[in-house]
C-alpha cells in the first residue's frame, strides 16, 4: 500500500519523530506561532469561515480552490497554542496541492505525528475535525467549479 500522504505533510510527519516527546511539543508550538493571518477579505468577514466543532478553542477554516489549487486558510486563538500548531500543519502542508491530493490524504494522518502519547485524545479529534472539514470544503468547492 502507498502512503498517499502529501509531500509537505510527510515531512512534518518525519520532522516530529525524529523528535523526544517533550521536543515534539515544542516543535508543535513553533507551527502554533507560524499560523498566517487570515486574507483581509476573510478577516473582514469572519462569518464565511467554518467553525470547527470538534476542537475545545474557537478553530475557524475556509478553504479556496482556484484552478484546482487548493488554499486553506485558518484562525484560532493564540492562547490555544496547541491548535494553532494543528491548524497552521494543515494550512503549511495542503495549501498549493490540488483537490486531489488533499482528498488523497489519509484520514489517520493526526494520529501518525507521535503525539498521542503527549496531546489528549480530544486534542488529537480536533485535528482529525480539521482535516475532515478541510476535505468536505475541497469536495464542495472542486465539484462546484
């Protein structure tokens, strides 16, 4: 079986377990402070963003798809810093893929980083919430094109 595992995400992944524990925490914390800011026309409208249900913080994704390029855009609070690093994984390793290539990316993907040791099961199902609601957004929004 091949790993279907973007090229980004997959470095990310190796990036963790090359790591001890406690560095995978701190390496989650460097993605936290790397988040981007939302696009003004969305930070402006924060209405059109999805509210992601499954994560404790208030954790807000949009996805664009231009040409079949995928954008995923993301806002959580900077005292969540730990879904901040989640979300900036997700917008870092699937923004500039296609909508194939998201689609592509396996559902398990959370839970092969090395952190489930360290970060709570709620924690771990709000990303795996993330990346859900980033492939419906990539489904609707290819489809519609």
């Amino acid at each position: 079986m091949t790993d279907s595992t973007p090229p980004g995400l997959v470095d990310t992944r190796e990036g963790f377990l090359e790591l001890d524990e406690r560095s995978r925490l701190e390496f989650l914390l460097e993605f936290a402070n790397d988040l981007p800011p939302l696009p003004a026309h969305y930070a402006e409208h924060e209405d059109e963003l999805e509210r992601v249900e499954e994560c404790q913080s208030p954790v807000f994704i949009i996805v664009d798809v231009v040409d079949d390029v995928v954008t995923v855009h993301a806002t959580a609070p900077l005292e969540a810093p730990t879904t901040r690093g989640f979300a900036s994984i997700l917008v870092h390793g699937l923004t500039g893929l296609t909508s194939q290539q998201v689609l592509a990316c396996p559902d398990d993907f959370p839970l092969t980083l090395g952190l489930t040791k360290i970060v709570s099961p709620l924690r771990l199902r709000g990303l795996s919430g993330m990346l859900w609601r980033i492939k419906r957004q990539v489904t609707e929004k290819s489809n519609a094109a």
